[in-house]
C-alpha cells in the first residue's frame, strides 16, 4: 500500500481558498487518490477522488501532477463549517477485496 | 445523513465482556467495512464483507469477528474486551467491491471499563 504524508494542521480564515498537499512517492498504477472529511466524533464523507490530471465537483478540485507522487486538495472560500479533519488515502480503489488506508489525515481550522 | 445506520450509539461495559455492533448499509449497497478509531488516531481498518463473503481483512484482533448476513446487515463482534479497545467503531458501505466510494455510519462509540 502506499504511504501518504500530509501535513498534520492548517489554520485559514472564511473565504479563503485551502490547499492541501499529499506526498505519495510510491503510488502504484493501479492506485487512485480519495479524499474524505470527518467531523469530531462523526464517520468520515467521501470528498473526491482522482487518477491524474484535475477533477472537480462541487465542493473540491483535486489536482494532480503527471507524475502522481502528490497530490492536492482545493477547497474553494471556506467557511467555518470547513473546520474537519481531512484524510488523502491512496489505494486500488477500482479492485475487490481491497483497502483503503486511512492516515493521520490534516486537521484543518477555519477562523472567522 | 449517509443512509448508512449503527447501533447502538454507545456502549459501556467492562473488561472481559463480550459486544456486538450492527450496521445496516444503504439501501442496494453490498459491501460493508467495519473500522476503529481511537482516540485522536486515523481510523484502522479492520474487516470487509461483499454480499456476505469475507474480502478483506485489516489488523483486526482474533478476539473479534464478524459478519453478514443475507439481508446484508453486518456485526461485529467483540470479546474478552480489555481498556484499549475503547474506541469509535465505524461501518461503511459501498455499492460494489471496491472501496471507491464509501459511505460511513455515525459510529458506536465502545467504552470499556
């Protein structure tokens, strides 16, 4: 599996656009990246999730380089509802019988 | 709301005891996931059903196990507990097998004293 690094905070303000960047230097080509958010003491939601190039929808862009050992996460002018734990996993997303890896994921704050 | 269901919402019992936690996924969904997450860690994978086949196994402790059953609800259960399995029990679903896009539960959180 592969293992993902990604910063451990980010504080921003209301309206401002979040980036969060994921290292994965040894994605495998079968791998897709998926980001998911998790509240306190809630079960984590699907945000995006992206082979190459750039993917959006309607809460996040997900953009990655043409060698996808990273990867970043694009929440445009957040608010304080934004204010989640967000988690970038790498994994066969598309095979049976696999998993996905949840790391440490990026704790992120939003102020007013 | 997922659609996702877990009960119950808590659950408090002492060392050496034995739980069981349902999920019932959403409607047409045919995987189910079950996870833990201690306190302020990621959450651990532990185990994977598709239509009532095992399919995956993470670090998932011989005091526990699982199932699914024909109606595609699953339990976890949970023996000879001791204070560190306290700890967020999540269920997720999917519609196929694969992990591509997975909806989560609300959690039973699991105290043990």
């Amino acid at each position: 599996l592969a293992k993902t690094t990604q910063p451990i905070s980010m504080d921003s303000y209301e309206g401002q656009e979040v980036n969060i960047t994921c290292s994965h230097n040894n994605i495998a080509t079968n791998d897709y990246i998926t980001w998911y958010q998790q509240f306190p003491s809630q079960g984590p939601r699907f945000i995006i999730q992206g082979y190459k190039t750039k993917v959006t929808n309607e809460v996040a862009s997900l953009f990655i380089p043409a060698d996808r050992k990273s990867s970043t996460l694009s929440l445009p002018r957040v608010s304080l509802s934004d204010t989640a734990v967000y988690y970038c996993l790498v994994g066969d997303a598309k095979a049976a019988g696999n998993k996905l890896t949840f790391g440490g994921g990026t704790r992120v704050l939003v102020k007013p | 709301d997922s659609g996702v269901t877990q009960t119950p919402k808590h659950l408090i019992t002492a060392t050496g005891q034995r739980v069981t936690l349902r999920c019932s996924p959403r409607s047409g969904d045919l995987s189910v996931y079950w996870y833990q997450q201690s306190l302020d860690q990621g959450l651990q994978f532990l185990i994977q059903y598709y239509n009532g086949e095992e399919r995956a196994k993470g670090n998932i402790l011989e005091r526990f196990s699982a199932q699914q059953f024909p109606d595609l609800h699953s339990e976890l259960n949970l023996s000879s507990l001791e204070l560190g399995d306290s700890a967020l029990y999540f269920c997720a679903s999917s519609l196929r097998d694969r992990v591509d896009e997975q909806y989560f539960g609300p959690g039973t959180r699991l105290t043990v004293t």
